[in-house]
C-alpha cells in the first residue's frame, strides 16, 4: 500500500506573526513548525505502516525552508519526501494550492491512500484536502478520528458533532485527519541522523506538467485579500469598584443599555 501524505509548513504563532505589502504571509520571516493537523495524519499513515507494511510518503508546497518539515517527517518515520517549490508558485489561495498539490500528486504516480490534515493553522479554511481530491477525482472522507483498511477499501469514523459515522470508501481515497485522531510519536535519534542524509525530491513548475498557469501562485489565486493587520490589542476597558448590589444593578443596566438583556 501507498500513502501520499500532505504536510504544511507553517508559522510558529507564539514567534509572531508577519505580512507581506500585498497581505500575504511573510513565511520567510517567521519561526516555523509542522501542522498540528497534518502531523496527526502523518502519524496516523505511520500507524497504518506499522500495521500493514505500507510505504509513506510526505509531500509539501512551499519555500525551500520548508524541507526542514519534511525531514521531521522523515525522522519520525516516513520513507520518501517531496518538496513543491518555485517562485511563481508563492501567494496562492487554497484554489491554488490545491491545484499544484494535485498536479505533483499526478506526477508521483500511483497511490491508494492521501491524508492531510483538517486544516491549516495560518488559514483554518479545511479547503485544500477536499479540493485535491477533487481535482483528482477521488472519494474524500472528512474528519477522521478513526481508520481501517478492509481490503482494497478503507473504514473512517467520522466526527460529527457529538457523534460519528461510519463512512467506507473504495481506494484510491483522500482522508482529512483530525489533531485529535492520535498523539503524534516522537523523532528517534536514528531517525534523526538517516533524515539528515535523506534525499528530498524537489518539484518545479517545469516537473508540473498538468498544472495551468492561470490555476498557480498569487496571479491563479480568486481569493483576494482586502486588508490584514497584526491583532489589535484591546483597551483597558472600564475600572469601577461598588458592593455587591451595586455591581449587580450598574451590571444589570449596562446590558439593558447595550440591548444584551431587557428588563
């Protein structure tokens, strides 16, 4: 069995978050981490290796940088890395991105299973997944919390409010994976050292064959961002200090006033 396993690159908010004069990310600026989504379905494909001898293998679009992600992949236990980058590749939307994900997932060759995370924390859109199997055509199942390979078909349970399905589609399958699916194992120092000496196969826009120009980058991108600002911190608000009836009448009134309660 082949996994195709899509991993983001993204920013480390607690370093700070960084933008571009057009609105995009800075990503070049910024401290970077894998996915929390996509590392849970990285382990969730390494448990299926584990289980049935499947080969694994992550791909990822981005800056150069980004092969940094791949060999953590690497080191926790994945087999083959697949770095997408080229300059005319930067700025995309989701629409994009998933049409240069799936243009280097034609070119890969065959497969039977792609896991990607949810969604991304630098856009929370869980567009990209659904998208790539789209422009596949292929079977997606969302929000996987569980998954079970019966044959040539796969078994998920699928998170739905406070409850699950139980969905069951024929491979080849494109599956989102929940943060909460599994708590992702460890880089082995063994792993570690072998990643470090591993070969990243890299993809340009010449090894991109399927992809249109008019489908990649910033100028391919329909989403269009008006404004982006760093967060704005909140004022001091107002101090006041009263008994307890007090407090429970100005309290009272305050909502009436803002139409939050009437009385």
């Amino acid at each position: 069995m082949k996994i195709i396993v899509c991993i983001k690159q993204v920013p480390d908010t607690a370093g700070g978050v960084k933008f571009n004069p057009d609105g995009t990310l800075d990503r070049a600026a910024m401290l970077t981490i894998m996915n929390p989504d996509d590392k849970a379905g990285l382990e969730a494909a390494l448990r299926l290796k584990d289980q049935y001898g499947a080969e694994v293998t992550v791909l990822t679009m981005g800056l150069p940088k980004a092969g940094d992600t791949l060999r953590e992949a690497l080191a926790m236990g994945a087999d083959n890395a697949v770095l997408v980058t080229d300059r005319c590749l930067g700025g995309a939307d989701t629409w994009a991105t998933s049409s240069t994900i799936a243009a280097a997932i034609r070119e890969m060759g065959d497969y039977d299973l792609i896991i990607t995370g949810r969604q991304a924390i630098d856009g929370d859109t869980a567009q990209v997944g659904p998208q790539i199997s789209e422009h596949l055509d292929i079977p997606v199942i969302s929000y996987a919390r569980k998954i079970e390979i019966e044959g040539d078909a796969v078994k998920v349970q699928r998170q739905y409010d406070d409850r699950y399905h139980v969905v069951k589609a024929q491979m080849p399958c494109l599956i989102t994976c929940l943060a909460e699916i599994n708590d992702p194992r460890y880089m082995t120092p063994g792993g570690i050292f072998d990643a470090c000496e591993a070969e990243i196969t890299t993809m340009g826009r010449a090894e991109l064959k399927t992809l249109e120009d008019g489908n990649m980058g910033l100028a391919g991108s329909p989403t269009k961002i008006a404004k982006a600002s760093d967060k704005v911190r909140k004022g001091a608000g107002e101090k006041i200090t009263l008994d307890t009836e007090e407090a429970v009448s100005y309290l009272l009134g305050k909502m009436t006033e803002k139409h939050v309660c009437g009385l």
